[in-house]
C-alpha cells in the first residue's frame, strides 16, 4: 500500500529483538503541572463536600464509601467541551455504578478471599481495557478499581445493595452537576484552551526549528506541535452542532497552528502566543487577519466532519488490539498481588490489587515507572497519614476536612509527578477506611506498606511475563494506514474531495503512528520493529501535510507563505 521506497540502511529497520533496561534516572523528577490541574482539584472537593456533610448530619458516615465512589467521578471529562463532557461524565456515572454493583453482589454472596481476588483482578482489567478504548483520560481506571475492589472486602448484604447503588447514584448526580456547572460561565473554555495550547505548541516549534541545526530537537517539538494541533481539532469537533460561531472562531485559529508546522521559518511566534493570550477568559476571540478568502470551504469541512463516522468501541478493543496484552497483564498481575498478600496473611489484600492496577501503561518502561513512583509516594504517605491521623481522629468532622484537604492536594501534585500525587492520595485511602470506625494508625500503616511492595513488585513481574507483541503489529497497522491518510490527502490536492478534512485525518494519523512507535520501542523484550520505515512514512506524510498548506495558502492569495527551504528543514526533522 505505501509507494515509500524501501530503506536504503536494512540494519535500522531490522535491528533484532533485544532486552532493554528499565531506566531511574528522571523517574521522580516534577514536572510542568497541567494547565487545569486546579479544575478536578476543586471540583472533586465540592461534589465530595456535599454528600459527605450530608451524611455528616444525618449521623451516617458508614456510608460514606457508596457517596464517595458517585463523588469522585467528577474527577474525568475536564478537558472535553461541555456536549460532550455530559455523556461521557454520564457514561462514567453508569461504569462507575455498574462496576459497584458487581462488586457488591459479589461481596454478599460469597466471603471468600479467594473468589474476590479473582473477581477484583478481572473487574480491573476490563476497567483497564475500557477506560483505554473509550480514551476518557485521567485518572482513567484507577478510581473504579480502586472503589470496586475496596467494595468487594466490605461486609455486604444482598438486601443492602439496591439502596447502596442508589447512594452511588446520587453522588454521581452531584458530580455530573459540579463538572457541568463551569459551562454557564465559560460555555467554550475548554476548546478555547485547546485551540491555545495548540498555538503555544506551534509557537515553541517554529522557535526550535529555527534554532535547531541538527533537527533532533525540532522532531520532537514537531510531534509534540502536531500533537496539540490534532488535540484540538479533536476538541472542536467535539462541541456538536451548537456552538457554530464560536467553533469556526477558533478553527481559523488551528488552522494558523498548522500553518506553521508546515512552514516553521515563515511563522510569527509571537503573533501565536499573542493569539493564544487573547483566549483566556470570556472575551471575543482573536480574528488573525481577517477572513481569508477560501477559509469558508475549511470551516465548511469543520461541519462536514462533525456528522462524519466514528470508530466503534468494539474496533479498539476486538481480536488483535494492542489493548487486550495490556489487560491480560492488569488481570495477571493484579491477581498475582492479592493472592500474594494472602499467602503473606495480610487483612487488606485489595490494597495490594490495586497497587498492581496503578501500574500498567501502554509498555514495560512506563510501568516499571511508576512502579517506581507508586512505591516512593506511598512510603511518603504513610508518614503523612501518621501524621495527619492525630487530627483526623479528633472527630468525624475533622475525618472530612482531612479528606477534603487531600483530595485536593492529590490532584494539586499528581500532574507534576505521580509520586507526589500518591503523597496525598496514600493517607486519604487510609483515612477512607475510618469512616465507619477509627482505627490503629500502626496497623493500617504496616499494612499498606508490606500490600505496597507486594503490589509493585508483582505486578512489575507481570508486566515482564505477559509480552505485549501486537504492538509491533499495531505499528504496522498505523503505516498502513498513514500512507492510506498520505494518498487521500494528495488525491485532494487534485481535487478529489475536500482538502482540510484530508489532512486533518492525515494529522491524525501521524500522530498515531509517532505513539504507536513510542509505545512498542518501551516494551522490554520486542521483536524487530520497522523504524526505518517508520521514519520514511513519517518524512513522507509531512511532506505532504505540508503540500495542503502551501496549495491553501496559494490559492487564498493570503495567508503564510512558506519561505524557500523552510518545508525542506521541516521535512527532514525527526520526530
């Protein structure tokens, strides 16, 4: 299907399997924290605060847990635009509630351990499985294993669990609220930070290129700029068919980003990170030269594509996709763990369990990672909870502050570096368990360190013991269908079909290759994989990519011009 030509250096593309080293330098190092890190922080205290008081008054705080699992659903869906963050915070509410009542039947009708292990360990990889599929983002799987496998180890009584569900429900109602309520402020704030962080991105890509000589800098400034243009092409065609103004507002702006992909040397950064400025708050957004004369037919391309067809759930996770490895090792490995914890005669063996579910990421590297992570920030924890717990234990209403206070402090640290992250999420999951009756701090901190180390380590072997061989497969599926993206998008440029589309489904598809790539190169044990190729359908999808500019730019008389050389040193950057 690809016309690139074959590599001329055999020994890049064919480089034999080899073992790599799961690295520790940099694993613990902060970094940048995301740019709304503040908007689940806050909106997981309140819809947390509501239920929690409630019970509070009502003398009730046993049931904390049932409110809790609804609460922290407002976790998810920040970064969507508001349409479609109400399904998917929907969607989430009902995972969120199925996953409970699965476990709760589970807990009444059978005590024992082993049974529970088992029936945690596969509630976590179909969580794992679908979280990835439907790309509902952080925290992803975590929350609902953490809720269903804590569920499943509390006492229960089949009689108990309508009215439980019920209180699950509740609290996610109060979540969906919270996590819809920005909307009557800024009904476009998050495409509007979207189409920014796009901008920022393309404006620190035409900085490097320019000072870049060897290329090896601006290739990865370049996927990360073509990263965030797609993110926010994404984002725009997730507003649905309100909103028309204001989306084609901002898609002229995209469309500015992607310009200076193509020509890096012709761009004005300044001029971007002017235009990115002028998104924050609820003012007019900024119009970039005026109206263009064949903009009409890209914005026109923005509508025919919101009415395009999607990718079914069933095509991401049916036979031969790269996610079914990645769950059988949360299955293995979470198994693993807890019926490790048991044979160590540990009381809380589902800390363990999910010890082992935080783990796994698209490769080995990235597990062994936080691994890594999960381990330091949980011994630091269990300091922080014995530290904490004096107060806690003062009175229930202390109980709640404490929670409340780390609750935000786990999504303040958690973007920076996961470690510190589990700092604060470490003493709140102890603290949880003290809502029905206090309990020894000694205790609970032996406990979840000895579950900690049993969960890392087991699940590490996991990950190393369960191959993940199809994303090699999945690297060739992604050429295939680059080059297919390529030829769609040159055929436009001779008139066969509209161009914008085009090459935002070419976008699309570079940079699931560029991922796809990166996340086979991570995995331990690997067969040879075709980076040549890879590089060549990359060099060559750009080319093209850039191609679409230039004959847009050309045919509006208007526009950015591509300097001459400046799409040859773009071209020839690595990503």
């Amino acid at each position: 299907m690809s016309s690139t030509p074959p590599s001329s250096s055999p020994s890049v593309s064919a480089r034999p399997p080899r073992v790599r080293r799961l690295p520790l330098a940099g694993v613990l190092r902060p970094v940048k924290p995301s740019d709304i890190w503040f908007k689940p922080a806050s909106s997981v205290v309140v819809a947390t605060a509501i239920p929690n008081l409630t019970l509070l008054a009502l003398g009730r705080l046993d049931l904390v847990m049932y409110t809790m699992a609804g609460s922290f659903c407002a976790l998810y869906a920040h970064n969507l635009p508001y349409a479609a963050r109400a399904r998917a915070l929907a969607w989430v509410v009902a995972g969120m509630t199925a996953s409970l009542a699965v476990a709760l039947v589970t807990a009444s009708l059978t005590a024992s351990a082993v049974v529970l292990v088992a029936v945690g360990a596969l509630l976590a990889a179909a969580q794992k499985t679908l979280c990835d599929a439907t790309r509902i983002g952080p925290p992803g799987h975590l929350i609902f294993t953490f809720i269903s496998t804590a569920s499943l180890f509390a006492p229960q009584r089949l009689a108990q669990v309508p009215g439980h569900l019920a209180l699950t429900l509740a609290g996610g109602a109060v979540a969906w609220l919270v996590g819809m309520a920005p909307a009557l402020v800024r009904p476009h704030g998050p495409e509007r930070r979207a189409t920014a962080r796009a901008l920022h991105a393309a404006a620190a890509y035409a900085d490097t290129a320019r000072a870049d000589a060897s290329g090896a800098d601006a290739g990865a400034a370049r996927a990360r700029a073509a990263a965030a243009v797609h993110a926010a092409w994404q984002s725009l065609l997730a507003t649905g068919a309100r909103g028309a103004a204001a989306r084609h507002a901002l898609a002229r702006l995209v469309v500015r980003a992607e310009e200076t992909l193509a020509a890096p040397a012709a761009a004005d950064p300044a001029a971007l990170r002017a235009w990115a400025a002028g998104l924050r708050g609820t003012g007019a957004v900024p119009r970039p030269g005026g109206v263009r004369p064949g903009e009409a037919d890209e914005l026109l391309g923005v509508d025919a594509e919101l009415a395009g067809p999607t990718v079914s759930l069933w095509r991401r996770i049916g036979p031969g996709s790269p996610l079914l490895p990645v769950g059988l090792r949360t299955a293995v490995g979470c198994a693993l763990a807890g019926y490790g914890s048991l044979a160590l005669g540990i009381g809380r063996p589902y800390w363990a369990l999910v010890t082992a579910a935080s783990l796994y990421q698209a490769n080995v590297t990235l597990t062994w990672n936080r691994g890594v992570q999960r381990v330091v920030g949980n011994l630091v924890g269990v300091l922080a909870f014995a530290a904490i717990a004096p107060f806690a234990h003062l009175g229930h209403a202390e109980l709640i502050v404490s929670c409340l206070v780390l609750a935000f402090g786990a999504e303040a640290l958690i973007t920076r570096n996961y470690w510190l992250g589990s700092v604060c999420v470490t003493p709140m999951a102890l603290l949880v368990t003290e809502f029905a009756r206090f309990q020894q701090p000694g205790e609970l901190i032996l406990d979840r360190v000895v579950d900690t180390l049993v969960g890392a380590v087991l699940g590490v072997v996991a990950a190393v013991l369960v191959t993940n061989r199809r994303a090699a497969d999945h690297i060739e599926r992604a050429i295939v269908a680059t080059d297919r993206a390529r030829e769609h998008a040159e055929a436009s440029l001779s008139g066969a079909g509209a161009v914008e589309p085009a090459r935002r489904r070419l976008t699309a598809a570079l940079v699931d290759l560029r991922a796809s790539a990166d996340a086979a190169a991570g995995e331990w044990w690997q067969r040879a994989l075709p980076e040549q190729r890879v590089v060549d359908a990359e060099r060559a999808g750009h080319r093209t990519l850039a191609a679409t500019v230039r004959r847009q730019s050309g045919e509006n008389g208007q526009g950015t011009r591509p300097r001459a050389g400046a799409a040859d040193a773009w071209e020839g950057a690595r990503a």
